[in-house]
C-alpha cells in the first residue's frame, strides 16, 4: 500500500458552487500569472463542469485534476480528459515556470541546482 501523497492546491473553481479558490501561500506570483489561473479554472468549470483544481505534488510538479459529484450527469468526462491535455499543452511554460517557483520559494530548493539539474 502505498503512502497518500502530500499535495498543495494552488487554485481550483467549483461549477456547482460558482466560486473559485485561490491559495493565499501563492500571493506573491504575478498578478497576471494568477490572473491567467482563475481565467483557466473559471473556463474549464464552465465548460466541462464538476470541480477543476491546480495542484503541487511533493516535488512540485505540476497536475491539473478534475472531478465530479456522483450525481452530475451532465459532467463531461471525455471531455475533461480532452480539455486537460489542450490547457497542459497550450500553457507548458506556464506550468513549468510555476514548478520552478514552488520548488525555490515554497521547497526553497537551490537555484542552482534546478537549473543544473535541467540541462
């Protein structure tokens, strides 16, 4: 059995609830950056439903998931799939510049490192 792996949410947006969470840890990201997060999330609720979240994993990556009441028929969970692929694609260097940052500001992993590390 594996052990529950400590993630951090960054931002999600709840369609059933109409409201959108953005973690307060993260204020200090620029405000388009976080501009461009609730634009995501907002988006994605919007069309496909359920509940969208940004998340950290432990070594912060970072995972979009997506999820759904039992009792949400109208979710679309092909197009979830679809729709999280097209924004992981299409915003890469957003998601790899939020990496970089949770791991130097929030892990306070050296700089150098990092940057040996990716070449």
């Amino acid at each position: 059995m594996s052990e529950k792996q400590e993630k951090t949410v960054l931002c999600a947006a709840n369609a059933y609830e109409k409201k959108y969470y953005f973690n307060e840890q993260f204020n200090k990201l620029p405000q388009s950056i976080r501009d461009d997060l609730h634009i995501i999330c907002v988006l994605f609720t919007e069309e496909i439903g359920g509940v969208f979240s940004v998340v950290f994993d432990e070594n912060g990556n970072v995972e979009l998931e997506t999820d759904a009441a039992e009792e949400d028929i109208l979710y679309d969970e092909i197009g979830s799939g679809l729709l999280v692929n097209e924004v992981r694609r299409s915003r890469q260097e957003l998601f790899e510049a939020l990496k970089l940052y949770y791991r130097v500001f929030i892990l306070k992993e050296s700089v150098d490192e990092l940057l040996t590390e990716e070449e």
